[in-house]
C-alpha cells in the first residue's frame, strides 16, 4: 500500500511540474 501511494505521489509531482512548464510556455507564446 505504501509503494502505491509513493508512485501516486510521484505521478502527481510529475504531472504538476509539466502542467506548470506548459502554462509558462503558453505565457511565453501569449506575449510574443
């Protein structure tokens, strides 16, 4: 149970970390 939730853990930091990166990259677009 413990393994389950570190890979949870780890697929939310993932997928928070690229939704970020995308929201950066759109900010950029936006502006040029």
């Amino acid at each position: 149970m413990s393994n389950y939730r570190r890979n949870f853990q780890t697929g939310a930091t993932y997928f928070f970390t690229v939704n970020l990166l995308q929201r950066k990259n759109n900010d950029l677009l936006v502006r040029h």
